[in-house]
C-alpha cells in the first residue's frame, strides 16, 4: 500500500507589495505611492494624483508606513508654525 504524500505548496508573501495611502495635500485616497531606496537611505513620496514629490531620508528600521506618518507629523507642524 503507498502512501500518499500530501504536498504542501508554501507560497510566501510577495515583500514588495504596492502599499498605497491617501494623501494629505489633494485628498485623493490612495494616490500616494512610497519608493523606499535602502542603499542611500532616502524615501520618495508621489502622488499620482497633485504630483507632489518629496524626498526624505529615512532610518534603517522604517518602513513606509512610517515614512509616511513622519511626512504628516512635517506637514501638520509646517501648518502650525504658519500661522
Ligand atoms: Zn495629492
């Protein structure tokens, strides 16, 4: 009698997946794209939508959802210090 191996197809997550926000500047939800370039340490934010692009340099441990809530924190003090 043979037995039947069960073949367990693993299949992992994709790392590089498309995270998308809403943006801050023209309201368009899921507009923004983050490009996160590891080797010089910087982000690039976009809107697809106003085409904003901002250049930030990031630390090691931070991922886009993090780059993305510092982008706010500058933009809400931005806000505060002009008025
Ligand atoms: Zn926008």
């Amino acid at each position: 009698m043979g037995r039947k191996r069960k073949r367990i197809v693993r299949t992992k997550p994709i790392p590089t997946l498309p995270i998308v926000f809403d943006c801050p500047l023209c309201g368009t939800g899921k507009s923004i794209n983050i490009e996160v370039n590891r080797k010089i340490k910087t982000a690039v934010i976009r809107c697809g939508k106003c085409k904003v692009q901002v250049t930030r340099p990031i630390r090691p441990i931070e991922e886009r959802v993090d780059v993305f809530g510092d982008w706010l924190d500058d933009l809400l003090a931005e806000e505060n210090e002009s008025e």
